[in-house]
C-alpha cells in the first residue's frame, strides 16, 4: 500500500505571491522518490520548492520584513530594559530609505538607528517623570487640602461656638428663650422655630378671601354669617369638642364660600358639614353624620350630607390644613408667660374669649391669624394689667410685631369686644361666663391709649 498517495493538498490561502513563488520554473523539474514523500510527511502545509525560487523569495521577503517587539511581560520600567526591548519600525524605513539614495556604511546606521532609539528612550523617561510630577503634585495638593479642610473645619467650629455665645447673651440680654426647655417631647423645642417660620409662610397662601361676600354671594350675608358661627359655638360645646375643631370648621366654611355660591337654605348644612370634615381631622372620636343631622332638628338627610361634604373636599382640593388664630396663641401665650414662676389661667382665658369673638366678625378676615393672636394676647394683657406696657422685648421676637403693627387689629378687637355686650350673638360670652373659664367675659374693657403703639 502507498502511503503517498492518500497525502492531500495543503489547505491554506493562496495568494498572488505564493502562486508566483510556487509555480515551477523552466527547464526544471522537481525531485521524486521517497525522499520527496518523506519531506512532505514531515512538514504537510509547506510546498516543495527548488533552491532558485526559495532564493528569490528570501530576497525578496528582506526588503517587506518588519520591526518585531519583544517579549516584554515580565521587563519593570527600567532604563535599562527598555533599551532591549523598544526596535521602532519608523526608524528601519526611514534606514531603507535612506540606503536606497545614499548608501551608508553599516557602522553608520547602526549608530544612526541607536541614536534614534535613545531619543525615544529619553522622551519616555521625560514623559515617565512629567507623570511623576503631576502625581506629586497632586498627592501635596491633596495633602495642602486636607490640611486647609481640617483648618476650617476648626475655624468653623470655633465661629459657631462665637456665635452661640454671642446668641446665648444676647437671649439673655433681649428677650426669654422659651424653647430652652428641651426635657418635654411634647413641646417640640429643637423645631419649634423652623414649625412657626412654615406656619408663618402657610397663612399667607391658604387664606379665604376677604371680601367674598361683595364679589362671591348673592344670598348670603354678613349677619347670617355671624348667626352661623354662634349657633356652631354652641354645637362645639354641646358635643365637646376641641378648640382646633372650631377653628378649622370657620376656615373652611369661609374658604368654600370664597369659591363657590351657595344659598342661604343651605347655609347651615354647609355648616355642619365643615363641622364634621374639622372633626374628623382634628377629633379623636369624631360625632356621626346622624348626630349632626339630629342637631340640625333632621332638617338634611345623611346623603345630603355626604354630597355636600363631597362638594367641599373637591372643591378645597382636600388642602384645608392651614393655620388658625388658635394656633398661633398658644404660642404666644407661651412666649407672653415667659418670665411667671406659674402660668396664669386668667390670662389664657381671655385671650381665647377675645380670640373666639374674632370668628363672628367676617371684617377680621382681613387679618392674617397671626396678627390677630397677636392682637390678642396684646388687648389681654392690657385688660389684666394697666401697670406696665403689655408688650415686651419676648413678645416681639417671637411674635415678630412690633406695637406700631398691631394698632389697627387692637383697636378693631377693642371695639368688637365692646360690642358684645349688647350683640344678640352671645353664645361665645355665655361660654366664658362660666366659673370654670374664671368668667373672663364679664372683665372690664379699659380704653387703649394711642401711646402704647
């Protein structure tokens, strides 16, 4: 059996240069015999070529051939090794160039080709150590920062502690700090002035329109306003509820009228719907809508009712959480009792019976709530005490009016208060006639003269 004859083509890509360089050349045969099958058993991919052909070749693969880069894996970035390792390609064309112009002795191109190889070897380093630098420079930079940041960090520290002092003595100078009290979690201290600053920025935006009854209602007036707002005073008591729910009833009766016109059968059902919106909100056990259709003697059904409490949320948007008078007087009251050993009751009754008698009145709409509490606690102290001035250094810091400001609420809350001794509304002074609000309404009401403002 031959074993050369199941020997197969050599399988690879022939191009032009290979078929030249394969085809046999005249006048020459190649070899035959064992000796030829022998070879290709050895090596099966490389064709047989004679010496001739397999000369030209290697001249002329002399003149394509390329710089090779060594190994260079394991070779740290030394001087030295890259000296061994760097044969730049540019430089052997530039050499064959060269040679085929003028022709240079072999000492010269060497020497011109390791000159060339020394220069690319000391932008290398040139370019190593401009890396070194910026790292160095960088590290002291980061060094200087770090020093600078814990510098500052000192002088802030030292800055805060200037201004806390300065703040201390000037708390104790001007005005009692009333948020120094930090062992009750009920009274919020930390964010009691960031609370108050939101509450004085909400009052501006939430606020019901002052003169809605000259542009809005056609049916409804002041008066029956009025009659509203007593007969709910008394509702209030009679299911004893909490001041907020009285407060929050009034805003939203007075925030939905600004918006929408209603007549004045329906009135009081808006009332006692705003009342029980106000006391699902701020009432712990909230009375039933059955409860405030029999206060009203069954005169609206229970889906009356909850279409009109429907009607109120969507057209609030279900915004009706704002700031009342109320809440903004106990803060002031706070503030107002700063210097007392105890707190007077007396005081906190008065303040609450004038400040529900603004609620009657729709010409107080005018007012923001915290100019009206203000108010308050401004007419309260001057009706217990014509002794000394009833506002001070606290009062002004916290309140952040001055006298001047509050002129024109005082002198209307006066006269109001002067009023209501003779007004048919007497469901708020019948309530504070009573012993256990110390009967604040029946005190006398002193003239208030223009030199306290």
């Amino acid at each position: 059996m031959r074993k050369g004859a199941n020997i197969e083509e050599p399988t690879f890509r022939v191009t032009r240069a290979r078929a030249a360089a394969c085809k046999p050349s005249v006048g020459s045969e190649a070899p035959k015999g064992q000796g030829q099958d022998r070879l290709l058993r050895k090596n099966p991919k490389r064709s047989v070529l004679d010496e001739k052909n397999n000369n030209t070749r290697v001249s002329s693969a002399q003149n394509k051939r390329r710089a090779v880069l060594k190994d260079v894996t394991n070779i740290c970035c030394d001087n030295n090794s890259y000296k061994n390792c760097i044969i730049p390609a540019k430089i052997t064309k530039k050499t064959t160039k060269i040679t085929k112009k003028n022709p240079i002795k072999p000492q010269q191109v060497s020497a011109q080709t390791q000159s060339t190889a020394v220069d690319h070897i000391d932008l290398d380093k040139s370019v190593i150590h401009q890396k070194g630098t910026h790292i160095a420079e960088r590290e002291n930079t980061n060094r200087i920062g770090k020093r600078v940041g814990s510098q500052l960090q000192s002088f802030s520290k030292k800055g805060r502690n200037n201004i806390n002092e300065k703040t201390i003595i000037a708390t104790k100078v001007d005005f009692t700090d009333i948020d120094s009290d930090e062992k009750d979690p009920l009274m919020c201290s930390m964010y009691a002035h960031e609370i108050y600053n939101n509450l004085r920025a909400s009052e501006l935006i939430h606020r019901p329109h002052s003169n809605f009854m000259e542009t809005m209602q056609r049916d409804v007036t002041q008066s029956m306003r009025g009659v509203l707002v007593d007969w709910l005073v008394e509702v209030s008591e009679e299911y004893k509820l909490v001041p907020d729910t009285l407060y929050l009833t009034v805003y939203l009766i007075d925030s939905f009228l600004s918006q929408q016109y209603i007549e004045r059968q329906k009135l009081q059902l808006l009332g006692i719907t705003c009342m029980l919106i106000a006391s699902k909100y701020e009432e712990m056990c909230a009375p039933s809508i059955e409860e405030f259709c029999f206060i009203t003697d069954n005169t609206y059904t229970k889906s009356e009712v909850v279409n009109m409490e429907g009607q109120v949320l969507n057209k609030l948007n279900f915004q009706f959480s704002a700031p009342t008078t109320k809440t903004f007087v106990r803060r002031f009251l706070r503030a107002a009792q700063a210097s007392n050993q105890s707190p007077s009751l007396e005081l906190e009754f008065l303040a609450n019976y004038l400040a529900e008698l603004t609620l009657i009145d729709y010409n107080f709409l005018v007012f923001v709530p915290s100019n009206v509490a203000a108010s308050v606690v401004f007419l309260a102290r001057w009706m217990l005490d014509q002794s000394r001035h009833p506002w001070n250094d606290t009062l002004e810091h916290y309140t952040s009016y001055k006298p001047s400001d509050l002129k024109n609420t005082v002198l209307a809350l006066h006269g109001l208060r002067s009023s209501d001794i003779s007004s048919p509304l007497n469901a708020i002074r019948s309530k504070y006639m009573q012993d256990k609000f110390k009967c604040v309404a029946s005190l006398p009401s002193p003239q208030v003269p223009e030199t306290l403002f």
